[in-house]
C-alpha cells in the first residue's frame, strides 16, 4: 500500500519513463482502452492505458465508473489531446467493485439539489473535490496564522449550561426518558435527575469560555462546531457550523479590527497559493453559472479578482449611524425597494442592507462599529455616549455579516448592571463574573462562521454546499 503515487504527484512533475503505482476511482472507461482515473488529490484525472488482450476477461469486465482500483504502469508522455502524461499499465487489480447502472454520479451536470441528497458520495465529483480540498487549506490556514502569532488553541465545551449569545435557540441534551419525564412540585421538568444535575444544550458560542483563557494566556482563539436552533431554511443558516473566536486580553476595538481583517487576509492569501488549481475549476464554474443570470445581477468580478481585491484593499471602516445615514438617503431606501424600509436610527440592519453597503455604495469589505446597545450582547463595553457599545461587524459581497465582534466590559459593576437590565442571569454566570473579580482588564475578540468564509472563497452560493453533511430543519441524513 505504501508504494502508492498520488496522482496530483504525476501530474505536477515533468518526469517521464518511470514505473509507478496509483490507485484510485474510474471516473470514465472509453474505448476499452481508456481509464480516467481519479484518486481524490486533484481534479484531474490520470489516464491510463488497458489493453484487453494483457487482462483476464473477467477481471476487464469489472472495470467500470466507480470501482476502485490499483494499477502499476509506466509514466510516458502521452500523444492524446488534453493531457501531457498517461500511464502505460502493466498490472491491474479491481480492489472494489461498482454497478455503474446503479451509482448514482453520473458522468453527465447533476444539480447541486440532487447532490445534497447523496451529500455520502458528492465528494467524488469534481465541484465538491474542490471545495472540499479548499475547506480543509482554509481550516489549516486558520491555525497556522494563530499559531506564528503566539496564540493558545482551546477547546471549549460542546455541552454547556450557559447561552452565551441570549437567543434561546438551542439544542437541548439529555438523558431524561421522554415518556416519564419526572416533574418537581410546580409541575416543571426535574433536572436533579438528568445527567449533568441541571438543563444543558449545545454550545452557541464558545466566547464566554474563550474569555477565560484569555485572561490566562493573553491571547487564544477556539476553532470547533456550534449549534442553532433556528428554524430558518436559507441558503446562509445552519444548525450546526464551525467558528473561530479568538479573545484577546489588552486589546481594545481598534485592535480587534486590525486583528480580524489581517486573519481574514492571510487564509485568503493562503488558498490563493494553495489551491489554486481547485479555485480555478471555482471560478470557471461560477462563470458558467453568472452567464444564466440577466445581465443587471452578474457579479462585476469574476472569483479569483474578487479574492485578490480583498487582498489589496483596505476594508472601509464606518460607524453605524454614518450607515444609517447612508441606507435612508439611498434609492432602494428611498424607493421602498428595500424589504425592510430604515426609517430611524436603533434599527437592526438586516442582510439586504447590509450588502447594499458592501456591494453597491462602498464596493469592498466595510467594517460597521459603535452599534446602539439596546440591539447587541450584554458582554458589549459602552461608549461614553451610553447610547451605543464598541461592537464591530465585518460585511462582505454575497455574503452579509462574516465577522461579528466586540470589545468586552471589563467593569464588574457595569457588566452586572447590563445583565440584570437584559434579564441575564447573574447567579448562573458567577464565574464568567470572576474574570472581572480577579485581575480584569481590558479584552476584546470576535467570531467568524468558517462556512461563511469557505461560501465566499469557493463562490457556493449555498451554505450547504461548504459543509460536508449540512444539518438544516428536518434533515439530519447520514
């Protein structure tokens, strides 16, 4: 087994006239003669060349789209159109069989719809190869950059008693049987009996725990799935996603800022030289795609002019009243093309918004700051002005909100304070508390869904095309 060549290997090397052994998936069998073979490194296939008189006629027979094999041949230049090597086989083992009648990829366009019904076998097709190899450079990517700045990776706990974001939208765990569910005096569910001795759900957010190394190590950053149950069936929600949160101690909304367009940067710059090769079978396909739309709703950059415009350019840097501003004096504002008409300054911008800002006013990535606190997390430091909190959210084309972020209030009082008027129970946060009790300092950090960031860098337009099995209302497959 170890003997095996991957075949993006052969491809990228100029080397010819050598033996080697690769081993991979049929992709297509012409000809009798001619295998495309696919072993999952790359998009392109690897053609190998079968004469029928060198095999057992049984053994042939099983090649078909799908099987898996093993081959051991000669790398030689090839004289066919399309590619510059082939192998010559001198050896071929059928290691699994496949009913290419019954397999459902199918060598002709299946829709993505379709695609996500297998979401078991859609990694085998050439768009999910793509962007499959991209979500895992990204996810490397993630790490490398904060590890070369000296953070701490920690892992902060799946089931949890607290909701860090107070939307209520959780996952209940336990192990209570649903048919005898035991009740105290008041008629309510017993959760003395449960596992954990108390409610518990999925984690929303590992921020407040992240908060807690932070006040420890200075800076960490936590990179692991959280949960939603939001019944929302969009093209841009999940109920299971991955995010990154890194909380920085001394650090204030400027540096927040700083950090997170920097990180955003460098795992764009990353795929970019890493994966360049999948984000052109990207681009090309979402080309294809752009050509169906009526000319008004064609993106004015193609994928790869997109991510090096992030690159290149600052991100535009505004507060939310200079937003509103903007969104009440613009046409579709004006016009009531907009589903939800800004008519007043404390209004919760909604994704309509939000990308009329990105993607026709600004044309880049904007960072909107200084959000009223009557809408935001009651972790959020107020501004002098008592109306707004240094809260930050980094918008970007296609996509909306990829980055929403804050400084933290480090003062005891007034985060005690906060909480009682939010209805934030304080008791049950004690020690969430402590870290201001203890050593408080000025901190700062953010969240960023990693299916939001690999949405954009792919060009998928829906998010459960990015995730390898999506788990979305009323669908929990595989």
């Amino acid at each position: 087994m170890s003997q095996r060549v991957k075949i993006k290997a052969i491809l990228s090397s100029e080397k010819t006239n050598y033996q080697a052994t690769v081993k991979g998936w049929v992709r297509t069998f012409r000809n009798n003669q001619f295998i495309a073979l696919n072993d999952g490194s790359t998009n392109n296939n690897l053609q190998v060349v079968v004469s029928e008189q060198d095999m057992d006629p049984a053994e042939f027979k099983r090649i078909t789209r799908g099987a898996a094999i093993s081959v051991t041949g000669e790398i030689i230049p090839s004289l066919g159109k399309g590619q510059k090597l082939e192998m010559k086989a001198a050896s071929l083992e059928i290691l699994g069989d496949c009913d290419a009648e019954a397999y459902p990829i199918q060598p002709q366009k299946q829709s993505l719809e379709f695609l996500r019904e297998i979401a078991h076998l859609r990694f085998r097709t050439n768009t999910f190869g793509a962007v499959f190899r991209l979500r895992h450079s990204l996810a490397f990517a993630v790490h490398q950059f904060f590890n070369e700045k000296g953070f701490v990776y920690l892992h902060t706990p799946i089931i949890t008693a607290s909701d860090a974001e107070g939307a209520g939208e959780m996952f209940r765990v336990t192990t209570l049987d649903l048919e005898k569910l035991p009740r105290n005096i008041d008629g309510d569910i017993d959760f003395k009996e449960d596992f954990f001795g108390r409610s518990t759900n999925l984690t929303v957010s590992g921020q407040l725990e992240g908060e807690l190394g932070a006040m420890a190590f200075g800076d960490i950053y936590t990179f692991g799935p959280t949960f939603r149950a939001e019944n929302s069936n969009t093209a841009r929600h999940l109920a299971e996603f991955w995010m990154i949160e890194p909380e920085m101690a001394f650090y204030d909304l400027k540096d927040n800022m700083d950090l997170a367009e920097e990180f955003i940067k460098y795992v764009i710059g990353y795929a970019l030289q890493h994966n360049r090769e999948d984000l052109e079978f990207l681009a090309q396909r979402l080309a294809d795609e752009e050509k169906q739309k009526p000319q008004q709703e064609r993106s004015e950059m193609g994928l790869i002019e997109k991510l090096e415009f992030v690159l290149n350019n600052q991100f535009e840097r505004i507060t939310y009243t200079e937003a509103i501003d903007i969104l009440k004096n613009s046409k579709p504002n004006k016009n009531k093309k907009f589903q939800y008409i800004v008519e007043e300054w404390g209004t919760d911008l909604q994704s309509e918004h939000e990308r009329y800002l990105v993607e026709k006013h600004f044309k880049k990535p904007v960072i909107l700051t200084d959000y009223p606190a009557a809408i935001k997390s009651f972790y959020m430091k107020r501004n002098d002005d008592g109306k707004t909190v240094r809260a930050m959210d980094i918008l970007f084309p296609g996509i909306g909100e990829i980055v929403g972020g804050s400084q933290r209030e480090e003062n005891y009082d007034k985060l005690v304070e906060r909480m009682e008027s939010m209805h934030v129970p304080v008791e049950e946060l004690s020690w969430y508390l402590d870290t201001r009790r203890f050593g408080t300092a000025p901190h700062a950090g953010f969240g960023l869904g990693f299916e939001r960031l690999v949405l954009f860098v792919s060009g998928m337009t829906n998010i459960r095309d990015v995730i390898p099995f999506p788990r979305t209302p009323k669908n929990a497959e595989f």
